[in-house]
C-alpha cells in the first residue's frame, strides 16, 4: 500500500552528507600516517617499525605514504613537530594565564604534565624513541629542549647567585624524571608529578631571593 506522501508525488529523500575536501582527506590520512608510527614506535620502537607495518596500520596505500613523506624518517620528524608544537602551545598559553611566575611555572608544568597522561604514545616518540630513533630526530629533541629552555629563561625571575645554566639545569632535571615515569609505562600518572616538579623548579629562585633581600638588608644595617 502506497503511503499518501507517494501518492500526492512528495519524494521522501534523505539529507545528503556534505562532501569532505580533497585537502581534508589528504590531511587526514597524513594525520594517520603520523599517528600509526607513533603507535608503533610505542609498542616495538622505531627500528623494529617498517613501512609495511605503518600503511597497514594506518589503513592507507604505500604510494599514500610516499606522496607526503620521503619515508619512515620524515615521518616520524612531522609527528614529532606536530605533538611538540601542540606542546609548547599548551605550556605557553598556561604560563600566559597565570599570574606571578611560581604561578607561571606551576601552569606551565601542569600543562606539560596533562598534556604527556593525555597523549602517552606521543610523549614516548617525542622523550624516548627520539633519543636513539636517528640522528636527525635526537637534533629535533634537542632543540625542543632548548625551546623549553628559552621559555623557562622568560618565565623564571632573575635572581644573583644562581649558576648562569639554571634553567638549562631544570629543564634537563624535569625531562629526565618524565622520562622516567613514560619508559615505566606510567605517562598517565604523570600529573602527580605536580607539586614535586613545581618545588623542584622554583626552590632554587625562592631561596636564592630570600638570601639575596636577606643579605640586603643586613647590609643596610651595617
């Protein structure tokens, strides 16, 4: 029995879903390229890693890869600037919103921090299979490291009587324990590392600007 809307003629169409740009596509597989290798490294590192185990991961075809990557290495090279700027984004705009610098730094930190339990295959690439992946790759961990370097040296007060290489100190001290806590498989914990890593920054500034207004004003007593 027909319906009275195919009777009176009324067509009952579906909307129709709105084609994706080929940009779109292109992007978005390239996206999963860069995440399968990621995925991959994680469970059995990057050498152990072949092309073959990355398109079928990504579920794309090997010419796929070689239209945006010239192989394995570029790869890995654009995941590991996409999680960092993605990184450093989150660092500076909590820094940016915090105000005073132990503020800054415990932002900052925690962003870093919430950003590694969130993203732990990205954080394993980016702090532990770049260290031996290639030499290519350890200059791009290298220079991530001088990048946090050069934030903490904006958001870290200037206080006489500390080493001129603090904050290259700190840095390298923060990297290492979450280091640590991600080759222990415990990148989800990291935000824990919190109160630990904010005393561990700030205390020497703390202490070191205590002693500097102390001496100070025993100096203006004499």
């Amino acid at each position: 029995m027909r319906s009275n809307a195919a009777a009176r003629g009324y067509a009952c169409q579906m909307p129709s879903r709105p084609a994706l740009s080929s940009e779109f596509i292109a992007a978005h597989k390239k996206r999963r390229i860069m995440d399968a290798l990621a995925e991959l490294c994680a469970e059995r590192s990057y050498e152990a890693t072949k092309i073959s185990d990355i398109v079928g991961r990504a579920r794309v075809a090997r010419k796929t890869l070689y239209d945006n990557f010239e192989g394995k290495e570029e790869v890995f090279l654009a995941a590991f600037d996409a999680a960092r700027d993605e990184a450093m984004a989150r660092v500076e705009d909590g820094c940016a919103a915090a105000e005073g610098w132990q503020a800054a730094v415990e932002a900052g930190l925690g962003a870093f921090l919430g950003y590694v339990a969130e993203k732990p295959v990205l954080a394993r690439m980016c702090m532990v299979e770049a260290l031996s992946a290639t030499p290519a790759a350890t200059e791009r961990y290298e220079q991530a490291l001088a990048a946090f370097v050069e934030l903490a040296e904006r958001s870290l007060p200037e206080v006489k009587g500390l080493p001129e290489t603090m904050d290259e100190i700190l840095v390298g001290g923060v990297a290492w324990i979450v280091y640590q806590r991600i080759r222990r498989e415990e990148a989800r914990d990291a935000v824990d590392l919190l109160p630990e890593l904010t005393e561990f920054v700030t205390a020497p500034y703390r202490k070191a600007g205590a002693g500097a207004r102390s001496g100070g004003a025993a100096d203006e007593k004499r």
